[in-house]
C-alpha cells in the first residue's frame, strides 16, 4: 500500500501545479529511486485525461555523459529532450538523487560547455513558459542522500518534505491556494515599487525594479514552493552582500560567499570556500555575473538548511538573488546558460524597503 502523503502529493502535482487536463501531453522525468511517485502521478495524469510519458533513468547516466562524450556529443541535445520542451504542455521533474554529489568529479570545463550547448533549449522553456504554453513543476521524493545531506534520518526527511507540502493538511490542494491569496498581497504591494533596498549586518543592497513583474510562487512551478520574485533591472545592483548558507554548484559545496555590484555587474568575488568553483561560475557567459532574480523567501514551514535549492531558497526569513539567468515573466532579460540561487538570513536584523518604506523586518512582513 502507498503512503498516503504520497498519493496527496500525486493529487496536487497533477491538479494544482501542473493542472493537467484531458490531451494534455506530460512528460514525467525522474529517476528509479522516484518509482513509487511515478506510477502514482502517471496514474493520476490518465485520470485527468492527460497523455503522461515518463523518463525514469539513473542520474549515473548524466555523469557518465559529461565524462565520457565528445566534444560533438556534448553539444548535442537528443530530439527526445528536444520535442519535450518544444512541443509538450506540462513537464514534471521529479529529483529523487542516490549521490547529490555525483558530478563532483566531472571537470568544470566540461560543465560549462554542456550548460553553453543546452542554452538554447533553456530560453525556449523560459520562452513558452513565459507564455503559459509549457506548464512545468519542479519536486522532491526523499531518498537517503538528500537525507544525509540535510543531516536528518530518511525518516526524519521524509516528515520534513511531507510537512514543507503541506502534505499533512486534510485539504492540501485548499491549503495551497490559501497560501497563494497570502501571496498576492504580497506582490500586489510590491508591484507598484521602484526603488528597493535590502539592509541587514551582512547585507547592503540596492536594485531597481520598476516596471518589472512581481511572480507569486505558490507551489506551481516548484512543490513546495513559498516565496515571491522579480528581476533587478540589469544595470541597478549595487552594494555588497556575504551570503548566509552554502551553495551547491554541481555537487560542489560553496560557502562564505561574498559578492561585490557595480552597475549591476559583479565586481569582487570571494567565498571562504570552493572559491575556485564560484570564479568559474560567474566567468560562464556574459550574463553569469548579473543578477537574474531577487526573491523573498515565505515558507515558515521550512525551518532547516538542507543542502537542496528547492527548500533551502523558500526558507521564510530569508532573500535570495540568483546569478545568471532571469525569468521572462517579470520582464527580465539578462541571458546566462547558468541560474544559481545565493540564499541570506533577513530573520536576525534585516530590513527590506520598497521606495524608502520599511516592509519586512527581522524576517516578518509588516505589510
């Protein structure tokens, strides 16, 4: 018999983040660890009346991939990957990693060189999705590795992951959208602002955003979800910021990470460490040293650094800025083959203003 959180998980990826509906084609990507959420989502997609593929294949293939293939291989994007971001309705990315850090060993030069081959293809989803023509949604099933890496037992994550959906609730898909009214106060207050500046011990910021869209992240694109986002207009940022917890850039552990903005552009760079790995990440492409998104974290349910982006940026407290690549939807245009989400602490004296008007203090908003 399933577990029961997972069968509601099912229901709320199938009818409220992906709102699949009859002739909907769906691709369902994962892995085999996922296996038990697959035949439960698949399932639930030809209820809705959807066409669900799935590709469920081992992550070791990805390594194998950037370690073994040719140059010519390495450029290339299979016409299955291809036709899926192209053509599909909705697409659903179910992580469910064995080894989190799988690619640690794979040269970093031949991790650029496959993010440079594949961003094409990352501005044609950005593009449809911008567009409503690909509804996508990004998950978690808890497996061991992610596990020790949030330093919990499988267990222990598992509640946690379960908790972080609102899994637990009677109602999830009710709680769901009760999270997104909250939300859009939020950005309706933010959607009229300018000027914005971010203030706390390790943080002092300005950006301009006017003219650009606020997005209600409510647990449709990312499950869990909890957080609202904008992009800077490119030349705006400025200030310095050290960053509170560590990011993961493929299977390396950055920290104490320190940037520096002039005009928008990062200028000073250090971190205490895997500074080497955060120096090639920003030396990408042209766009890998602006900011592509700004966002404020709302899930009060998420209370733990865990290692994996897809909680750890939602933590309610906290801001984050992604270098790279911004989403269209908010009318941003800097261009980057990278996305990289850099999380600070706003829960210990951080201050938020939007045109000189306090709105979030210590964490909480005041609006």
């Amino acid at each position: 018999m399933h577990d029961q959180r997972l069968v509601k998980m099912a229901q709320v990826l199938v009818h409220y983040s992906l709102e699949l509906r009859p002739g909907d084609r769906t691709m369902i990507v994962s892995s085999p660890r996922a296996e038990p959420l697959v035949e439960l989502v698949f399932a639930e997609a030809l209820r809705a009346g959807a066409l669900p593929d799935v590709s469920l294949e081992p992550l070791s293939l990805r390594r194998i991939h950037l370690q073994t293939a040719s140059a010519e291989q390495l450029g290339d994007i299979s016409p299955r990957e291809r036709l899926a971001v192209e053509t599909y309705d909705a697409y659903l990315k179910i992580s469910a990693p064995a080894n989190t850090r799988d690619l640690a060993s794979v040269p970093r030069g031949r991790l650029a060189e496959r993010s440079r081959a594949t961003e094409g293809l990352q501005r044609t989803w950005l593009r449809r999705a911008a567009e409503g023509a690909l509804r996508w949604t990004s998950t978690q099933f808890p497996t061991e590795a992610c596990a020790q890496d949030a330093e919990m037992s499988l267990p222990e994550y598992e509640e946690f992951v379960f908790a972080a959906c609102l899994l637990n609730d009677a109602d999830p898909v009710a709680s769901w959208h009760a999270v997104h009214v909250v939300q859009e106060g939020i950005v309706a207050y933010l959607a009229g602002k300018s000027e914005f500046r971010i203030r706390s011990a390790a943080v002092d910021l300005t950006y301009r955003a006017g003219g650009r869209k606020w997005i209600n992240s409510d647990g449709h694109r990312n499950f869990p979800s909890g957080e609202v986002f904008t992009s800077p207009e490119e030349g705006s940022m400025e200030g310095v910021a050290t960053f509170s917890f560590p990011a993961v850039v493929h299977g390396r552990e950055v920290s104490g990470i320190t940037l520096e903005f002039k005009m928008g552009e990062v200028v000073r760079a250090s971190a205490q460490k895997g500074e080497d790995v955060l120096h090639e990440l920003l030396h990408t492409d042209e766009g890998s040293r602006r900011v592509g998104e700004v966002a404020i974290g709302t899930n009060y349910g998420i209370t733990r650094f865990t290692r994996n982006i897809l909680f750890d940026e939602k933590i309610g407290g906290t801001m984050h800025l992604a270098v790279g690549a911004a989403y269209p939807e908010t009318g941003g245009t800097n261009s980057s083959a990278v996305h990289v989400d850099l999380i600070a602490d706003l829960a210990h004296g951080g201050e938020y203003y939007a045109d000189g008007e306090l709105f979030y203090k210590d964490g909480a908003f005041l609006i």
